[in-house]
C-alpha cells in the first residue's frame, strides 16, 4: 500500500495558437493541481525481472481537488501474469485500464494516452490517442482520452540466462475513448 500528495504550479505558454487543442488553449497560464494518491500492489512473481511464475497486480487512485484549478478522479487498474508454457518458454498476459472521472475539469496532461512500451508497442507515445482539428483546419492534434484499455501478450524465451537475456515475441492491443459515454469495443 502506497500513499503519495502532490502539489503542482505549471506555466503554459502557448507558441502557436492556431495548432493547440481546445484543452491546451483552455489551460493557458498558470495551474495547480493539488492531489492524493493510494496505491495497492500485490506481487507474487518469482522473481522481478524475467519471472516465469506468478503475478503482479496493482489499484490507483488520484483524487485531485484538494484546493488548485483541477477536479477529478483518476483510477488505473493493472493485472499481469507470468506461466510456464513448454521447457523455458514463459507466457506472460497483462491487462490494464483506466479511466477520469471529470468532476470540473482535468488538464491534457493527465489525461491518458496510448502508445510506446508500456501499453501498445510498435507505435510512438500518443499515436493511438483521439484527434481533435485545429483552429487552422489544416492539423490535427492528439488529445488525452478520459477512457482506456490495453492488452499484451507474449512468449519469452532465455538466450542467454546468466545475463538476463531474453526473446519476446509479443501481440499488443489497446483503445482509448475521450469520454466515458463514448466508450464502444
């Protein structure tokens, strides 16, 4: 169990008007996000790097509205596990999700995005987020979603153990929907 508070004053400056979201023009100037957060995390891998037995599962939440411009609700939940499936090769399935409830108002940057190692690989951080059209109507810009699930698989293989080497082969998934009435699989 983990318990965390955070306080924080961004200045936002905004170089190009006619290519920013709606969400960053609104967050224009100064904003403070004051915050708590409780974690749980269980974890019963056998081992915390290149497990081949047990799981890892973790609860967030971050209420924001202690004071500062920002009200909401963030919860983010996650569940991994590891399993032998034939000799050395391990199969490892992790699923997470989250979602913001927006109680006011919740900045970009706290939003989620999908995208990069850490929920669907083989895409740049953000490639997966929504779009909105600029002002220009000529760009559009990717935006935080309030709503988001992702799944990986894969099979792991050692090749060199004694170093920690490992072959991966994986499939990944994942969606993301700005707000919560648009969630549609």
């Amino acid at each position: 169990l983990y318990g965390s508070y955070l306080y924080d004053d961004s200045e936002i400056d905004i170089t190009n008007r006619s290519k920013a979201s709606n969400n960053i023009k609104n967050l224009e100037g100064n904003n403070t996000t004051s915050s708590i957060t409780g974690k749980l995390v269980y974890d019963s891998r056998n081992k915390p790097f290149n497990a081949n037995r047990g799981s890892n599962h973790e609860a967030e939440i971050e209420y924001a509205g202690l004071g500062g411009d920002f009200t909401f609700t963030k919860t983010t939940l996650g569940t991994a596990w590891h399993f032998p499936v034939w000799g050395k090769l391990t199969g490892y399935w992790r699923g997470q999700g989250g979602w913001i409830d927006d109680r006011g108002r919740t900045p970009d940057y706290d939003k989620f995005f999908l995208g990069g190692p850490n929920t669907v690989r083989g895409v740049d951080r953000k490639d997966v987020s929504p779009e909105e059209e600029t002002d220009d109507g000529d760009n559009k810009v990717l935006v935080g979603s309030e709503v988001y699930v992702a799944f990986n698989h894969e099979l792991h293989y050692p090749i060199a153990e004694d170093l920690g080497l490992v072959a991966i082969t994986f499939v990944d998934m994942g969606d993301q929907w700005r707000q919560s009435n648009e969630v549609e699989f």
